[in-house]
C-alpha cells in the first residue's frame, strides 16, 4: 500500500487534472479502422483462455502460451472484441481504454483520467465498460473513488460517468454525491447490466437499464459482480471480515431467489473473477513466490478445490470460436 503522503499527493494531482477530461478517438482510415495490430500471429480466433503475463503485461493464450499479445494493465474480450486497459505515463493518473477486433487491430481509444481497474465486454462485443480509480489503488484503502465508462459501439456513443445514472435504493429515488459504480458487466441482451454502487459506507448490487437509463439495487454486500454465461448467477466478492489483509470471500448469488454461497476458494479473493465456462470461475491471487498474481479456478457450485491455472497471470477470460459469417 502507497504511504499516506503519496495518496494525497496523487489525489491532488488527478483532482487539478479533471480538466484534462475525456479524450475519444475515433480512427478513420482505411474503412473507419486503424491498422495497427499488437502482433499479426496473435488473434482471438484461437479459442480458448487468455490472460494478461503479469511479467511482461502482454497477453497470453495459454496455460502456457507466450505472451505475444498487447499490453495491458487490464483485459477482457467477448465476441469480435478485445478491450485493453493502460495506464499512461505522468501526472495526472490516466488510462487508456483501446478497443481492438479479433486480429488486435486497433479501432478506437479513449482517455480517461485515473489507475486501471476492471474492464468488461458484452458477449456480443457492442457493449464496453471499465473502471478507474481517481484516487488511491486499493478497494481496502479508505477515501477512494471510482470513474466508470460504458462505450456503445453500435452508436458511438459515450457514457463518461456511470455516476450520472438515476438510482433507486431500497425503492426509493436516491442522490447523494458519494454514490461510486464499478465492474459493470452485461447481460446477453446488452441493455441490461450489473454493478456496484457504493454509498455512505456500503455497497450494493445494482441492475441497471441502458435503454431506460435507470438502476436499483437488489441486494447489499455485493462487490465486482459477474454475471454468469446463462444469466442466472453473479459471483461476486462478500465482505466477511474487518481484517484490512483478508477482507474478502468469493461468493455466487442465484438471481431467481437472491440466495448465495462461498465457493471453495478460502482466500481473501480482491478480483472481478471471470467465469471460465458455466460452472468454473477464475480469479487472480497474490503470487505465491515472488510479487504479482496467480490465475486460479475454482467450482461455482462450492464443491470442489482451487485450482492453479497459471502462475504469474491476472485478467482471466475464455474466448469462443468466432461466429459463422
């Protein structure tokens, strides 16, 4: 954790560096594409999983695959899109958000103020969401907040802060100017989506409407929700404890009657986890050897045990086989 001189540092500086605001680049050559790809041999046609190295920070298709693609602070991908998070040089904090297609030819960037934090795309790969930090770099660190994006590629459209959306708590029309959103991820039909909202020391799994343009929370507790394949289950991180060095258990929530479960992972999991197929999710651990992160999997029903996926690897995501054309 940074000392508590650096974070007031770093939060004075991003706060001057708001005017620097949003900058969205849209590059149109050659057929509205850009033609930079981060290797011709690396796509996304292979499916399979992929991850970012936390060595290199470039992505790999593995277990075990070298990692020859972007790099990147933070990376998803789902239907014929990939969206790689960077963290630029300087002060103030910024993060670029690149949208690549399936060969990794850049499409579109958009700069963002603050640190990479999670990022996510529809199924289809129309709809896509990340989040930074504006201040500090830890869940467990007190006084953060967060900034959270959704970028509609079937209109162009922008959503430079989730924050403006109206919010419903407990049923009731909500405003208060502490209210945060993070680990946004949608549904199949991409209007729908899940979040957190953290307000005056809590935090809630919210469901929101693009199209509506309106959220409500379903249930307290809830943090970095993912929604599973079939649309029927979040796993998400539960706060079970106030031991700043284990906050945390990874847990799935059944959306028909809100009922939940840990699964077999006893760590304290700080991670979006990622769900590897129906019934198997992976996560991110601290590195059991040396710094950074392991991959690890684990059941989603709460049998089984953890499984090491990958050592040295964090933003985990399967992708499938390219449509039919």
């Amino acid at each position: 954790m940074k000392v508590r001189s650096t974070v007031l540092v770093l939060a004075v500086l991003v706060l001057l560096g708001g005017s620097f605001g949003y900058v969205l680049h849209a590059r149109q050559r050659d057929g509205g594409h850009r033609l930079v790809a981060a290797e011709a041999t690396f796509t996304l046609d292979q499916p399979g999983l992929y991850y970012r190295d936390t060595a290199t920070g470039r992505i790999a298709r593995g277990p075990g695959g070298a990692p020859d693609g972007p790099s990147c602070a933070r990376f998803y991908a789902a239907g014929d899109r990939a969206l790689c998070l960077r963290a630029l040089p300087g002060v103030p904090a910024r993060t670029q958000a690149v949208v690549y297609d399936r060969r990794f030819t850049e499409l579109q960037t958009v700069t963002v103020p603050g640190i990479p934090n999670r990022a996510r795309v529809s199924p289809s790969g129309q709809v896509l969401s990340w989040t930074t930090f504006a201040v500090g770099d830890s869940y467990a660190s007190s006084g953060f907040s967060t900034r959270t994006s959704i970028l509609d590629l079937r209109t162009g459209y922008l959503v430079k802060s989730v924050e403006e959306i109206p919010l419903t708590v407990d049923g009731a029309r909500y405003h208060a100017a502490d209210v945060n959103y993070w680990g946004v991820n949608f549904a199949a039909d991409e209007n729908r989506f899940y979040a957190t909202v953290s307000t005056a020391g809590r935090t809630h799994l919210v469901e929101g409407d693009l199209k509506a343009w309106s959220a409500r929370t379903l249930r307290e507790n809830v943090e970095c929700p993912s929604l599973s394949p079939d649309g029927t289950r979040i796993a998400f991180k539960k706060r079970v404890s106030d031991d700043p060095a284990a906050p945390w258990r990874l847990y799935v929530l059944d959306l028909a009657d809100l009922r939940e479960h840990p699964v077999a992972e006893t760590h304290s999991v700080d991670d979006q986890a990622a769900w590897l197929d129906d019934t198997t999710l992976g996560y991110a651990l601290p590195a059991r050897e040396g710094k950074g992160t392991d991959l690890w999997s684990v059941p989603a029903d709460g049998s089984g045990a953890p499984l090491l996926l990958a050592p040295g690897a964090s933003s985990p995501v399967t992708v499938r086989a390219p449509a039919p054309r």
